[in-house]
C-alpha cells in the first residue's frame, strides 16, 4: 500500500482503522513501510468499528488537513456515509482501500461516495488455465449448493477461498518436488523441510505467481489495484487499473490496464495532498513606498541645497564663526539620515539571499554613521566653545579643525568596530514570523508572514549600539548646559543644540512607545519615516534657519559679538579683570570673522 501511494508521488497522508488486532497490525505495517519510504503520516486514528460510529475519527482527520486517507475498515457503507456527511469525499479527498473492504456488500450509494477510490485487494490471475478451472469448477458445486460463498465475518471464512486452496496446492507441489528427488518426507527434519518450501515457487498458481519469503515464509504474492470508475448505465463498478507484485518490487505497473480516474473527475488532474496554504508577506503599499521615497527625496534636496549654500557663504562671519566645515559634516550626517528613508522604503520581504544581508547591513550602518556624523559635527562645535570658554584663566585659544575633526573620527572608528564586529561574526539571517493558518475556502489556507534582520546576539548589539549614542547625546547636552552662557550666538549653538537633543529624545521615545501599538504595517512605516524625518530636518532647520535669515537680509555679521545677558552665569559674575580678558577674546574672535582686520588679542 505504501509504494502504490508513493508511486503517485504523494508525500503525506492519513491513516484510519479497525482497532482490533487485525487493523493494528497492517496500520503498524503501514506506518512503518511509509517511514521507509518517506511519507508523513500527518494523522492516525483509530475506533472500535464494530460499536461506534467513524464520524468522531474522521473529524479529527479533517481537522488535519489531510486529503489522502488510507483506510483499514470492513464496513465501507458506514464509513463512507460518515465522510459523505463531513464532505470527505471526492472531488477534494481520495481513499485508499486495504484487503478488508469487499468484506460488506456496497450500496448504490457507497460505491458513488468511493468514485475515484483506489482499493487493494490479492492479485488473482483470472486468465490462467488452472484459475478456469478452479473457478469453473466451483460455479458448478455452487450451482447445486448456494452457501457455498465467503462468510461475511472475516475471521470465518468459509473453505472455499482461492487462497486456502492455493496453500494447499503450494505444499503439495513442494512435497511432489521433494518426493521426485528422491528425498523422504517422513525423515526430513523439520527446519530443512520449512527451509525447502520457502525456496519453493509455483509459476501457476490459481491466483498467480507463488513464492514465499526465505527470511519470514511470508508470501511474496501481489495485489491487484482497483479503481471505482463511472460506467456507461450511469452506476459505479471497480475497474482493474494495474497489479502490485512481489517479483517486480512492488512496483505499481498500469501496462495494458485502463486510466485511473480520479474523483476529480479526470484521468490526469489528481487530488492534492492537502488544502494549499499560502503565505502572505506583509508588504509596504505603493503608496507607502511613495510616501516615504518622497520625505526622502525633500529631504535630499534641502541638505544638498544648504551644503552647497553653507559651502559658497563659508567667508561670511556668521557662516565662518559657526564652523562651515563642520556645518557640512553635519550636513552630511544628514544626507545618510534622508538616504536611510529611501533604504526603509525597500520591503525586505522582497528581497533573497546576498541581496538580503546587505539591505539590512545598510539599514543599521546609514543610521548610525548619520546619526554620528551629525551629532558628532555639533558636539565638536560646542567642544570648542567649552575649551575656550571655561578656562579658569582667560587666554586666546585656537582650536584649529584638524583637531576638532579627530573627535569625531574617534567616535566614527567606535561606530566601525562596533558594526564590524557585529557583521562579520554575525552577518544578518532572514527571519520570518509566521502566524497561524486561517481557511479561505476548503481548499485554500493562508497564513501571514512578516520578514525582519536577525542574528544570534542582534539585541545585544543593538542595546551596545543605542547605549553608546545616548553617551553621544549626553555628552553633548553637558557641553550644551556648560556653555549656555556664551552670549555669541554666531559662535555659539549650545541653545540650539539643546533643542535638537529635546526634539530627537522626545520624538523618537513617542514613536518606540506606541509601534507596539500599532499593527498595520503601513501605518507603523509611515509612523517611523516620518519621525527620521521630522528629527533630521529640525535639526537642519535649528541650526541654519536663521543664518540663512541673516545671510538672505544682509546682515551676516549680526550675532557675531557678545551680547548683554542678565542670566546669573559664572560669566556675569567674573571680576572686572576677567571681563577685560573676555572683551580681549571678543575683538579675537571678531577677527576671525572679519578677514580684512589685523587686530590680534594679546
């Protein structure tokens, strides 16, 4: 029974029996022999036949999902009303039939119920001289005595049965083999005489080729498969559709035997082994796409524009007391902010094998290295203010770019071996999240999957990586603090710097608050998008907004001296000698912002 399912490539099925010793035994034969062969048993029952009704165990096959049951029961009209009415029957089920279905005469209405069943049943060569007359023989005793027929009990079987008949036919042709060598069956042990008709065979046999097994003295005979087919008077009838035997393996061989016809109907569309599932990924909307390529692409565009504007107004004071070359970088920072949104937009779903990897590798390396370009522009800026600024003795100091710039490549080279580390002992897997199967239709389940980067330790370099950029943020918010009372608003962007630390904190802890919240997976995409996007651009805009005001009115050197303050500072309070030190660091840094000027601070 296993070959001839697996030779019609199925893969997986179910099996139903009798619980008596009868049905354990060929069901455990049968499980066994599908192990070997690779089928999956997806569910075995079993139920008292003979007191209770199938419908109970057929309902937890049906639950299984499988459409090819292998069935080991002797009443096929109770069984098969019980899958009628669960509408387990054709043209979405298939059933297989063991030895023990002929055993209860058919209805009209079973045999339409079994239509495109398969059934095996022992191979019985009808066509061999020895089957005529055997069989002509026995239509003549019945002729003259009509009880002679199979008893309805299978642990009754009346004596005419071809292959009681074929037992004895067998021993007797092996003792008349033996006797005609000359051998005494009197006198021959009974080990040597069981071992001489198990190498016996019987080429004519009343129901075919007889041999038996050297190792278990199982016959290695065959069965005959039958095909329960619609015929031209419009009833059903089993159809002969090929033979499974013994000498050729147990091969299925169909040679000059009619089509199967399945209960689908046809002869070549079979039955699927199961309902199809389906799974959905969950996927950004083109509009959502759109969307989100859109904020990028405004984005883009403003920090292209105000690179290039920051780099051809880099001689006016207000733009030169602000560090123009770290106006850029910052500016570059967020580039890689806007480029991330574009990155975001691709639907990992979409995207297989090395393709895969890298998108999630850009993923993580554009937001951390914009993030510390960007922050770590600003904090170099105040940095230098700091330095100046809160010396015990006031002196000139000139903090040249070059130094300035090492500090933010530091922080660049921890982001490298952080990202490093993490992609080349770990670099990112696919993982999918698949949810519980959910039916369509009887022949069509889906279940929704959604697609992330993961890797062993993902969330502990994520935690290391959003620990060190809130050291960043903290870092800078002291220098921001230290520095509030720099009344040089030119030089000076501790306020602003402050602003975009409070924004970026607070945006980003109200977006990680409610994403849990938020299940459509276009809504949280937009959600996140636009957070990026509204972190990166008031960051753009707190800084250059109003030097791009000053610049376009014509007063690029306003706020580039001290202004009048009447905070309580460790600046306001500084003696009359500390406040000349600090009038001598203005005329310095005014200077600096005018080329034409020669004045130097002693």
């Amino acid at each position: 029974m296993a070959e001839l399912v697996s030779s019609f490539n199925y893969t997986q099925v179910a099996v139903i029996a009798r619980n008596d010793a009868w049905g354990v035994g060929i069901m455990g034969q049968f499980i066994r022999s599908s192990q070997a062969l690779g089928l999956e048993i997806v569910s075995a029952a079993q139920f008292d036949e003979d007191q209770s009704d199938p419908l109970e165990t057929l309902s937890t096959i049906k639950t299984s999902g499988a459409r090819i049951i292998i069935s080991f029961v002797f009443d096929c009209n109770r069984f098969f009303a019980a899958a009628e009415e669960l509408e387990m029957t054709a043209p979405r089920y298939l059933y297989f039939g063991g030895p023990g279905w002929p055993l209860t005469p058919w209805t009209d209405a079973t045999r339409e119920h079994m239509r495109g069943s398969l059934m095996m049943n022992q191979y019985v060569n009808r066509t061999s001289p020895r089957y005529l007359a055997t069989q002509a023989e026995f239509n003549r005793r019945r002729a003259a005595n009509a009880t002679l027929v199979y008893d309805t009990v299978f642990e009754n079987l009346a004596p005419f049965n071809w292959y009681h008949y074929e037992a004895l036919w067998f021993a007797a042709a092996a003792f008349t083999g033996l006797q005609q060598r000359g051998v005494d069956i009197q006198r021959v042990p009974e080990p040597e005489l069981s071992a001489e008709l198990r190498n016996s065979v019987m080429n004519d046999g009343v129901t075919g080729f007889v041999q038996l097994d050297p190792v278990t003295g199982d016959r290695l005979g065959g069965y005959e498969v039958f095909n329960m087919q619609l015929q031209s008077d419009g009833t059903y009838a089993q159809v002969s559709v090929g033979d499974v035997m013994a000498y050729n393996d147990f091969k299925f061989d169909q040679s000059n035997k009619p089509a199967i016809v399945w209960p689908t109907g046809s002869a070549i569309t079979m039955v699927a082994e199961a309902a199809v599932t389906e799974t959905v990924y969950t996927e950004l909307s083109a509009k959502t796409r759109a969307a989100i390529q859109a904020l990028g692409g405004a984005g883009l565009v403003a920090a292209v524009a105000l690179l290039f504007w920051n780099t051809l107004h880099a001689a006016v004071p207000v733009i030169k007391m602000s560090s123009p070359f770290f106006n850029n970088i910052i500016l570059l920072g967020c580039l890689l902010g806007y480029v991330q949104l574009f990155v975001s937009a691709e639907d990992l779903a979409r995207a297989a094998g090395p393709a895969f990897g890298k998108l999630c590798v850009a993923r993580v390396v554009l937001l951390s290295v914009g993030f510390t370009l960007m922050f770590g522009g600003l904090f170099a800026k105040t940095y230098r203010v700091y330095v100046i600024f809160t010396r015990k003795q006031m002196q000139v100091m000139k903090m040249k770019d070059e130094r300035l710039l090492l500090t933010v490549l530091l922080l660049l080279l921890l982001d490298a071996l952080l990202l490093l580390t993490w992609f080349l002992t770990e670099p990112p897997a696919r993982l999918e999240a698949v949810g519980q199967p959910y039916m369509v239709t009887e022949d069509l389940w889906r279940q929704d999957a959604s697609v992330s980067c993961s890797s062993e330790h993902y969330r502990l370099f994520t935690t290391i990586n959003l620990v060190y950029k809130g050291a960043v943020m903290l870092g800078g918010a002291f220098l921001a603090i230290q520095t509030r009372a720099v009344r040089i608003p030119a030089l000076n962007d501790s306020r602003e710097i402050g602003m975009a630390i409070y924004t970026v904190a607070l945006v980003s802890t109200l977006v990680f608050s409610v994403n849990g919240f938020v299940a459509d997976v276009n809504a949280l995409a937009i959600l996140e998008a636009a957070a990026l996007f509204f972190n990166t651009t008031a960051t753009m805009a707190f800084l250059f907004a109003l030097k791009l005001l000053q610049v376009h009115r014509g007063v690029g050197d306003e706020g580039t001296r001290s202004v009048a303050s009447n905070n309580s500072t460790q600046f306001a309070t500084r003696p009359p000698s500390a406040v000349r030190q600090v009038s001598a660091e203005n005329v310095s840094l005014s200077s600096m912002a005018d080329p034409s000027s020669k004045t130097e601070a002693n």
